[in-house]
C-alpha cells in the first residue's frame, strides 16, 4: 500500500498540534485526573479535539480512536489512533519528554505512525518500511549485548510491579545506563540508535499504534513481556535494536537466576 498520502497528513496533524502545544508549555494550566488516577489537563482534550477535527474534514470515512474522547467507527477500513500527549506527567511538570502520538490502522494494522516532540522540535514518522526523524532516515544501534545497553523505561515500578520483579532488577544491573526517559520519547531514542532497550509494562492502544510502523521502520525487534503479539494493557512492550539483544533480554527478564 502507498502509504504518502497520509505520511503527508500526519505531519500536518503533527505541525497543528505541535505548535498549539508548545504555545501552552510551560504556563499554568489546571489538571484534573481521570479515574485511573492519571493526569489530564485541557490542553490534552483541546488538542485531540484539533486533530478530530483535522482527521473528520480529510477523510470523513474513516475512523478515530482517541484517549480523551472516545472512538468514532472504529470498524472503518482506516482507523485514526491519538494520544494528544502521551506523557501528560512530563507535560505538567514541565519536563519536555513527552510526545503527540499518532497512528494510522489499516484493517486494524498499524500502517503509519508518528511520535512529535514540540518543544525540542523533534518527529519520528514510521511506516513500517522508513523510519524519518526530522525528515532524514534513521536506523537502530547494532548492539547485540546487554552488557553496556542504554535500558529506558516510562515507570520503572510498573515493569517490577506488572512484571517478574527479580527478573526486571537483573536487567536493570546489566546496563550501563538505566533511565526514565520514557513514554513516547524513549522509542524515539530507540529509534534514532540512542537508546537500545525500551520498555514499557502496560500500554493502551493509543499508547502502541504509532509507535509500531516507527521501530519496524527503524528496524527494531519488539514483542509483548513473554516475546509474544499480545502488545498493550496485558502484555506490554519491550523494544530492542537488534534480535540478538531482544532475545537477551527476555531471557534475563524470564530467568533472572541464569544470571
């Protein structure tokens, strides 16, 4: 499939949201928590409902799920999927690791993706095939070890909590540097071949969809926590840069006491 047309979009969909959101960084701005106890604010809801409206005027057939308002025919042919800001608790707090993410579906495939970073200026636009960070291909490291990986993650109590505990502290000891640079920001690290290790313990649709066409782009190797397909709330997600590192750290993850 010619994937152009909408790469074309989700860059203007990045560009409307960007700057809106990097207009009201760092203001005050009022936060309300939904019932999972996570942040939102009405920046979060004014930006989704910026990008609806962009999505619904362009192509009026297909369908859009988003984390603050809903889905709207999400048994179209293509599917929408946004998190306006994915990392809210950077947002708030001012720390500017957070991202716009948004993904196209395909008959529920993942087929395009983008992960925008307005303040430092920075996009990851995936499709699968490439992997664009600000325009110019980008590819993964060609680490095979764990011994001297850069290891990030959103929440570090998640992965020990959702997770084996004694196999996510081994994991921990064998990097060199182990950091919550997450969210949507440590994939793009990933991706770029700053980062080799991401993962993340829980995830919901909106969280995953874009960011998978960008690590297949980029070339990692990614699965759930058990190295299966049930990516999302369940099984989470661990990306890698290379298979021989992705398999390591399941390993480690699984069996912490070969280690």
């Amino acid at each position: 499939m010619n994937t152009e047309i909408f790469k074309i979009f989700v860059n203007e969909l990045a560009d409307a949201s960007g700057n809106y959101i990097a207009d009201a960084f760092g203001k005050h701005v009022d936060v309300d928590f939904k019932k999972d106890n996570s942040p939102v604010t009405e920046i979060d809801k004014n930006t989704e409902l910026l990008l609806r409206d962009m999505i619904s005027k362009k192509f009026p057939d297909h369908g859009i799920i988003g984390e603050e308002f809903g889905n709207v025919n999400e048994n179209a042919e293509f599917v929408w999927v946004l998190d306006p800001i994915d990392g809210t608790k950077s947002f708030i707090t001012k720390v500017p690791l957070f991202g716009t993410l948004i993904g196209l579906q395909h008959c529920g495939k993942p087929i395009v993706g983008a992960i925008n970073q307005p303040i430092l200026k920075e996009r990851i636009v995936g499709d699968c095939q490439t992997c664009l960070f600000n325009g110019k291909p980008v590819r993964v490291s060609d680490r095979t070890s764990p011994e001297g990986m850069t290891l990030l993650t959103s929440d570090s109590r998640y992965c020990a909590h959702y997770h084996n505990a004694e196999g996510w502290r081994k994991l921990e000891d064998k990097a060199a540097i182990s950091r919550t640079w997450g969210d949507c920001y440590g994939y793009m690290l990933l991706c770029r071949g700053i980062a080799h290790v991401m993962c993340d313990a829980l995830l919901e649709v909106w969280d995953f969809t874009a960011l998978l066409p960008a690590l297949a782009g980029a070339g990692a190797a990614f699965s759930d926590w058990s190295g299966g397909t049930n990516i999302g709330h369940d099984g989470g997600l661990i990306a890698s840069c290379t298979p021989q590192l992705h398999a390591a750290v399941l390993d480690i993850v699984a069996n912490p006491q070969k280690y």
